[in-house]
C-alpha cells in the first residue's frame, strides 16, 4: 500500500515568521507532486504541481522543492500572514495508478497575530 | 464561471435511506472525481470518470454508485447509506488525466448517517 505521510499534523507560527513542512512518499515510480491549500469552509485549491526531480516553484512567498530521489517535498512559507492559515495538501502520483492521486492527510498551519 | 458545484450541501440519512449527490462542472474538463474525506485522513478516492458514459472504481467503491451521462455532471448515488458512510464528500474536475493537471474542487457535501 503506498503512503503518502506529511509532517508536522499541525504548526503554530508567529505572524511574521517563516515556516516549513514536509511531505514524503515512496521514491520509486515517482510521477507527480501536487500541492494544495485548503482554507477553512473552501474547497481545496492547487498551489503547485512538481514532477522533475530538483524542481522548485514559487508563487509569492510560498515555495516548494522536490526530491523524488529521497521521496520528499517541502513547502515553505515565508514571513507567515493570517491568510496563510489554512491545511496544506500534498498528493503523490505513482507512474502505474492511472494517474490517480494518493493523498496525505495534510498540515495545519495556524499563524498566531 | 461556477467551477465545479456540489449538491446539496448538507444532509442526515438514516441507515438504509438512499440518496444521490450532484457534481457540476463548468470548464468543459474530461476527467471527474469523488473523494471522501475522514478525520485524520486523506482524501480518498471513491469513482472517477474519463469522459462522457465512463466511470471507473478507485480505492474505496464498496456502496456507492456512479453515473456520467452529460460530461459537466458527475453523479455519486449511495444505495443504501450506513453509518460508515457518514463522510465528507468531495467532487473534483481536471482537464485530463496527466499527472501533471491540478485538480478543481466543489465546495464539499457533509454527509451524516445515523
């Protein structure tokens, strides 16, 4: 059974402060990393979408990197903002699933004013 | 443009009731899907659908049915509902299946089974 394990469950971080979280998942037949955000009462959106091993991707001050050697990806957030707060998805795209995602059960991050 | 939206948003079965949720789509996308979504979990694949009359099984089908008969509707029918169907339920879009298409969500259906 492939796992798809994201770490910490949870985080508190200062307004202000950056921060960062991980996601690991089997390092064979490695196809695609997604990354989500999903904001309280929202429905889940994508941020990123990985699947060259080195990739790195931004969109204002959120990043992410890919290590599909080791199996792992981290987000990063910096310099946190309330809106920031929400629970971060990432789903794992083996080569043979039919291009169906397998997903971890996510970070929450609470950003404390 | 709607994106994706999910009918109704709440609802309370008894065991053995059943019920059909609605899944619409606006962006002309190929490929559909309903999740189920656990505390403590993540999202798990229920069905899924690669275009107009298709569906397939994911990783958790057992008591539920599915139905694409327009390609921006995705229907997820519970026959007869148990308490372990008590979920949130998620449907999601994607232009194809690449890996590499992120996936549009619906607004969720909370699902209670008592």
């Amino acid at each position: 059974i492939l796992n798809v394990e994201q770490s910490p469950q949870s985080l508190h971080v200062q307004e202000g402060d950056s921060t960062n979280f991980t996601c690991s998942f089997p390092s064979s037949n490695f196809y695609a990393l997604h990354w989500y955000r999903w904001e309280t009462a929202k429905s889940p959106e994508a941020l990123f979408v990985m699947t060259l091993n080195g990739d790195e991707k931004k969109k204002g001050r959120i990043s992410a990197t890919l290590n599909t050697k080791e199996g792992y990806s981290y987000l990063y957030i910096k310099g946190s903002q309330p809106e920031d707060s929400a629970t971060y998805l990432c789903a794992f795209c083996p080569a043979d699933s039919n291009y169906q995602l397998i997903w971890g059960a996510g970070t929450k991050l609470i950003i404390k004013p | 443009n709607a994106g994706v939206t999910q009918t109704p948003k709440f609802r309370v079965l008894k065991t053995g009731q059943s019920m059909t949720l609605l899944c619409a789509q606006d962006m002309n996308h190929e490929y559909m899907y309903w999740y189920r979504q656990d505390p403590g979990m993540g999202l798990r694949l229920i069905h899924y659908s690669v275009g107009e009359g298709t569906t397939a099984k994911g990783e958790v089908p057992d008591g539920y049915n599915v139905s694409r008969l327009k390609k921006q509707n995705f229907l997820l029918g519970l026959e007869s509902a148990a308490p372990s169907q008590t979920s949130v339920y998620f449907c999601a879009s994607s232009y194809s299946s690449w890996a590499g298409d992120e996936q549009f969500f619906g607004p969720g259906t909370r699902l209670t089974v008592l």
